[in-house]
C-alpha cells in the first residue's frame, strides 16, 4: 500500500520566526498517522530537526560536492537532517532551465544520500489545451524517474503547471485520470510500481482537500501556499486522515 503524505512545500518563504507554525502543527498532528513532510527553505532544516515530521530540502545538485557556488548537495541537506527532497518543481524547470535529464541526476544524487526523491511532472495550460497532457507525463516519467526509483526511495508529486498558485484546480476526473495514467506506467516499469505514493499539487486547500484525496491513486498532496500557516495546513492533514 502506498504511504499516505502530507507535504508542504514552503518555496522561498519562512524565516526563524515562521517555525512557530511547525510548533503549532506538531502539537495538533504529532502522531497523525499519516506521513508528514515539511520542505523548508534550506535555511531552515536544521532548525526543524527536532519536530515529529519528516523534513525535506527543496532541490539538490547533481553531484555530492564541488565547485558549484549558491548550490547544495543531497548530502547536505542529510547532514542538515533532511529525509528527502523535492526534485523537478516546475519552479525549478521553468526559472532554473532544468531538463528530464538534470531532474533524474539530482534524483539519483538525493538517493545517493539515503534522500527519499519527490519528483514533480505536470502539463502547462498550453500542453492541456492541446490535448498532450499524457504524452507530456509520459515523457516527464520516462526522463526524470531514474531506473533505480523504488516505493521506498521516490514519491511522485503530480502539479499542474496552471494550478500552482492560481486557485484553480483540475476537475476530480481529470486528476484521476493522470493519476491511474502515472500508476499504469509506474506498474509497468517497476516491480513495486503500485506501492509508489502519488501526491496531487496545485491549489490544495482545506475546502478541497477531502474530495482530491477521494480520487483513487491520489494518496496524499503536495501543498504549497496553503502549508505556511497552521490554520491552512492543519484541516488538510485532518482530511488526508480520515481519507
Ligand atoms: P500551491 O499549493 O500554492 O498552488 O503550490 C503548489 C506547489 O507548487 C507545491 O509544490
């Protein structure tokens, strides 16, 4: 069975301050029963080091070390105590230029640090517009899930490029189907391809949350704007509970 997770990814937002809503979380969902994953700005992980969640780095580089100036290694954000990291943001693919092939290094270097890899796919507005959003995750999975990904060492986190911070979200039966689209093909690649958990991302809120997490495949969410504040974050974790 796929792990149920409730990610938040903070993006570049979050000073020392802002760990008091980590603080609040923790004492509301400290043994919530499913998994919950913080990504924090790298600033800030070892900072949260000593709450009941799982931490994540936002991005990594490909290579474990080296002359790479502003950029941070897998095993640094280990040694910072980080469990995993989100690789392939479209963020990350639009304002960094990062290709299928860049997404999968940085997704074998993260498991080369014992990191579990998040790696994002989704379509633009334009590719689902033109009807070629299963020829793009297609393409996405093909390039940036490494032949070593396993149920244990990788997530896939399913955002929509259109939905990512724009309040509109894809009908459940459009998220259904790009979901049972992506277990098909992981099922076919991998021996423990049923067992990959999928997160749908992209406008998650606590009004929506309940229904998304209703959609079969969908076993949990990658939430971005709405994981910065306990009052957001808390009543999507309580909805991937009692899914
Ligand atoms: P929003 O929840 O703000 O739409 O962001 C989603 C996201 O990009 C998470 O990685």
């Amino acid at each position: 069975m796929p792990r149920k997770i409730a990610a938040g990814n903070w993006k570049m937002n979050g000073l020392r301050g802002d760990l008091a809503t980590l603080k609040t979380l923790a004492n509301a969902h400290g043994d919530a029963g499913v998994d919950i994953l913080i990504c924090p700005p790298a600033t800030l992980i070892s900072a949260c080091a000593d709450l009941p969640f799982q931490i994540g780095g936002q991005d990594c580089h490909a290579e474990a070390s080296g002359a790479h100036t502003g950029d941070i290694s897998a095993q640094m954000l280990a040694d910072a105590g980080a469990t995993a990291v989100i690789t392939g943001h479209s963020e990350r693919r639009a304002d960094h230029g990062e290709t299928d092939a860049i997404v999968a290094a940085k997704s074998m270097a993260a498991y080369a640090a014992g990191l579990v890899a998040v790696i994002c796919i989704g379509e633009t507005l334009t590719e689902r517009e033109a009807g070629t959003t299963l020829d793009v995750i297609d393409g996405q999975l093909a390039g940036s899930v490494p032949d070593g990904a396993t149920a244990s060492n990788t997530v896939i986190a399913y955002e929509p490029v259109w939905a990512i911070g724009t309040g509109k979200v894809p009908t459940l039966d459009q998220i259904a189907e790009v979901h049972a689209h992506i277990r098909a093909r992981l099922t076919a690649r991998f021996a423990d391809g049923a067992a990959f958990s999928l997160l749908y991302g992209g406008s998650v809120k606590g009004s929506n949350a309940a229904d998304i997490f209703g959609v079969p495949h969908v076993d949990g969410a990658l939430v971005g704007g709405a994981s910065l504040k306990a009052d957001d974050f808390s009543p999507i974790i309580t909805a991937l509970q009692n899914a």
